[in-house]
C-alpha cells in the first residue's frame, strides 16, 4: 500500500499518467531522510483539496523527490459534510477523539470551550491549540490516505457556536435524548456533532443549545468518553448515510 504525503501548495489538477509530480521542502525531506523513501518505491502524493497521484518514485535528492504518475484519484468534496464540534478536555483525550475522527472521515473540525472544559485555551494558546490539533489532523489524513484535509476552526465559546454552526443541523451527543442516532433522517444540511467534556455537556449550555435549533441524540445504552464518542458517532453516520 502506497504512503501518502501532503503538500497543500501543489497544483494537482493537471497532473496525468505519465507525468512527473515534484514533491520538495519539509514533506519532501520527511519522506528521503526519515522515512527512507527510495527511487522505484510506490507511493501517493496529494493538495489536501481532493486530488491523490499515486505512481514510483522516479528520483530523490536530500529535500526533493520525483514521482511518475500512474494513478490520478479526484474526490469531490462531500456533501452533507460531518463537522465534529469537540469540547476541549484534560489530558490527550480530545487530540484522541480528533485523531480518530479524522480517520473515520469528518469533514471539518471545532474546538469548543465548554463551560465544563478543564483544559482553557486562552490568549495565545487558542492559536497554539488549534495548530496542535491541525498538525494531528494532517498526519492522521496521512496515515489513512485520505484526499481531503479538513480544516481546524478557531476555538469557539458556547456563546458563538450556533453562529459558527449557521446552516447545519446540530446534533448534541447527550446519553439521555430519547431520539437514537441511529434513527437520524438526513435533510441535506451539513451535521456537526457536539460532543461534550469529561463531565458531559452543562444544563444551562444544553438548554441554550436547544432553544438555538440543536437536537439532542443519544448514541446507545452506554455513556461513551468524550474521546470516543464523536468517532462512534461519525462511524454510525458513516454507514447511516451510505458513506461507508
């Protein structure tokens, strides 16, 4: 299987069969100096923006290498998109659950600052947070070979999460919804899931989200952790909407 580098400044829209694409600079030198890549190896080459060549490596210098097109895969953006709204929690557990959820597919990422978020993204770690998250989000498009990397928003207070979330349909992951996930009907609008932190999402914040339009949805039986809940959730829309 073919490992995927990215480089969001490459223009893949004329790439062919039988052209050569150059991969240079950091993503290039990774790919010769860490990762030991070598001229006849398979691997893909993609923009970030839906485009993978896959074809051998035709040649390879300290920061650059050469790939000879085999293969041209264009995916359109997908439509309705999964947007995960993931509130900010303690230790790695929210880089866990945007990692997984990165792999299974979400569209694009929300860092949210709920009122029962340990961790505090303030002043200049909101920036720092949300490059973290981006710099995971990449390397998990990597991992799975995915076309698309999905972008990483600033974070987001309670107060402006509607706004942000204007024109999709937001589904709270709450353990006590009487609707199950499973049941869900897609009306064409974008979903953003919202998953709350390690103590789950706040009445006051519930109510709130509500009364903006959200829907509350339960996921099963048992209360997940904010790590795997938004994952488990993506992974039942995936086979829900024929995405899988």
């Amino acid at each position: 299987m073919s490992h995927l580098y990215l480089d969001e400044s490459l223009d893949l829209a004329a790439a062919a069969p039988g052209s050569l694409v150059e991969l240079a600079g950091d993503e290039a030198r990774h790919a010769v100096t860490v990762s030991r890549v070598r001229a006849g190896e398979r691997i893909a080459i993609g923009d970030g923006r839906g485009t993978l060549v896959h074809g051998v490596v035709a040649s390879t210098g300290p920061r650059e290498l050469a790939l000879e097109v085999d293969e041209v895969v264009v995916e359109p953006a997908a439509s309705p998109r999964l947007i995960l709204v993931q509130a900010l929690a303690k230790g790695d557990r929210d880089e866990l659950a945007v990692q997984a959820a990165t792999e299974l597919g979400v569209d694009a990422i929300v860092p949210w600052q709920a009122a029962r978020s340990v961790s505090r993204w303030e002043g200049p770690k909101a920036e720092k947070g949300r490059q973290r998250w981006a710099t995971i989000v990449r390397e998990a498009v990597k991992q799975s070979i995915r076309s698309w990397v999905p972008p990483v928003a600033p974070v987001t207070a309670t107060a402006g999460l509607a706004a942000q979330l204007d024109g999709s349909r937001m589904l709270l992951l709450e353990p006590t919804a009487t609707t199950a996930l499973t049941e869900l009907e897609s009306d064409g609008r974008d979903l953003a899931l919202v998953v709350g932190p390690e103590g789950g999402i706040a009445p006051a914040e519930l109510e709130r989200l509500v009364a903006a339009g959200a829907e509350p949805v339960r996921l099963g039986a048992s209360v997940l952790r904010t790590s795997t809940a938004g994952p488990a959730a993506i992974a039942v829309l995936n086979a829900r909407f024929g995405r899988w």
